[in-house]
C-alpha cells in the first residue's frame, strides 16, 4: 500500500524523470491509443517541467512517482476556451482521482477567467464518456477525427 501522500502540482525539473517515467508506462499500457495531445517521450517531460506559458500543466504525485497528468491548453494559441485532458496511471485508476482532477482543472480553469471547457473523447472510451457526462459535459453530435467533443459552462 503506498503510504506517501497525494499532491496536485504544477511539473517543476525535480519530476522530469517521473513525469518521462509516467509518459512511457502510458506507452506500455496502450491509453496512448485514446490520450495522446503530444508525444509521450522523455523530451516532452522535460519541456513539460520547464514549460512557461499560459497554458497550464498538473501532475498528481505520491513523492516522486507521477500517477496522473492534466492539461488545459489553448490560451496560448489565443483560444478563450481551453481544451482539458486528463490521464491516470493504469495503476491508480478507480481510485476516484480522475474526477477529482477534473474538478481541479475546472477550478483552475474558472480561475484564470474560463467562462467554458472543452474536450474530446474516443467514443468507446466509455469510463471517460460517462465521467465527463456526469461532469455536466454536454456532447456535440457530429465527431471530430473520431471523437467526441464535449464542452461544460463553468
């Protein structure tokens, strides 16, 4: 059982090689098939870690271990509404973290002045479908590259 507690943080250079760490066991696992918003190589966790843009980046740590991984990306691109992402560790899933990394995404998103989100989602990715609905997402019905997209007021 780990004992180590939860953080919700922003990538810093000390969780370079656990961020890469948490990008290759996705890889692994196969979810790169349903998340992948940049490549998941050692290179992007190190721009991750130095990233200083507006968009934002969490990770969700238990000591050094990176288990969950959020973005919400477009403020750079000038975009008003962010787009959100999320990925778990295959290791920490059903644990309710997904929902409550969300909920912070939310909360950071509201706070930077976000009136709306935005997301996608793989159809039969039917976990993340029914967490985004009962996060009040509303679906488009026409797909984007095979996607759903899915947009919450804030």
């Amino acid at each position: 059982m780990e004992t180590k507690q939860l953080e919700f943080r922003r990538p810093v250079p000390d969780l370079e090689q656990g961020l890469a760490r948490f990008f290759q066991d996705l890889e692994a696992s196969g979810d790169t098939a349903h998340f992948h918003p940049h490549p998941m190589t050692p290179a992007a966790a190190a721009e991750r870690v130095r990233y200083r843009g507006k968009d934002v980046y969490y990770v969700v740590t238990t000591g050094e271990r990176v288990i969950g991984y959020g973005m919400l990306r477009g403020w750079d691109q000038g975009y008003a509404v962010p787009s959100l992402g999320i990925a778990l560790h295959p290791d920490a899933r059903g644990l309710g973290l997904g929902r409550t990394l969300m909920l912070v995404m939310h909360s950071e998103a509201k706070r930077r002045g976000a009136a709306k989100i935005r997301l996608k989602v793989y159809p039969d990715n039917e976990a993340a479908v029914s967490l985004y609905r009962s996060l009040g997402y509303v679906y488009e019905e026409k797909l984007e590259a095979g996607q759903l997209v899915g947009y919450k007021t804030l």
